[in-house]
C-alpha cells in the first residue's frame, strides 16, 4: 500500500484520490462512500469532509501512521458519481 495520497481541488470542493483496491485494503466498500465522490476509470475521488475523512482514519488505524497528502491542481468534478452511502 502506498503511503501518499494526491488532493485534488476545484474553487469549491477537494477530493482525495484512492483506487478501489486502496479503499479496500482499509477496509472499506462503497456502502462506506456517500454520493458527492466520484469515479473514473480505476481512480476514486473522496470528498474532503467527509469521505476522505473515512478513509484516512481507515488508513490509519489499519498501517498506524498517517497517510502523506499531495496537493494537485485538477479536479474531478467532472468524473461519475461514486458511493451509496445516504449522506446525513
């Protein structure tokens, strides 16, 4: 499991980009995910409030250490809806 995450950002919202194996790997499924993530191709997007957030604490608790976030400039606004997880 790799120890570093690329942030990507629009003016309005963030996501951390995982793989679907990385999401499992921690323990987590896309029942885990609400639907303000996103996909494409092999690559997931995790919104920053809270679907990141998940998925960081899972990193953490499954490997001990945090995981090292890298900032982008893109944005996966534009990518497909993941994630089935009513939001709150």
């Amino acid at each position: 499991m790799r120890t570093h995450f690329t942030f990507l950002a629009s003016s309005y919202h963030g996501w951390l980009i995982v793989t679907p194996d990385e999401l499992a790997a921690v323990g987590l499924s896309e029942a885990d995910i609400t639907p303000y993530s996103y996909r494409r191709g092999d690559h997931l997007g995790l919104e920053e409030d809270e679907d990141a957030q998940t998925f960081l604490a899972a990193y953490k608790a499954r490997f001990g250490r945090e995981a090292e976030i890298i900032d982008d400039l893109g944005s996966c606004d534009q990518w497909e809806h993941f994630g089935k997880r009513p939001c709150h």
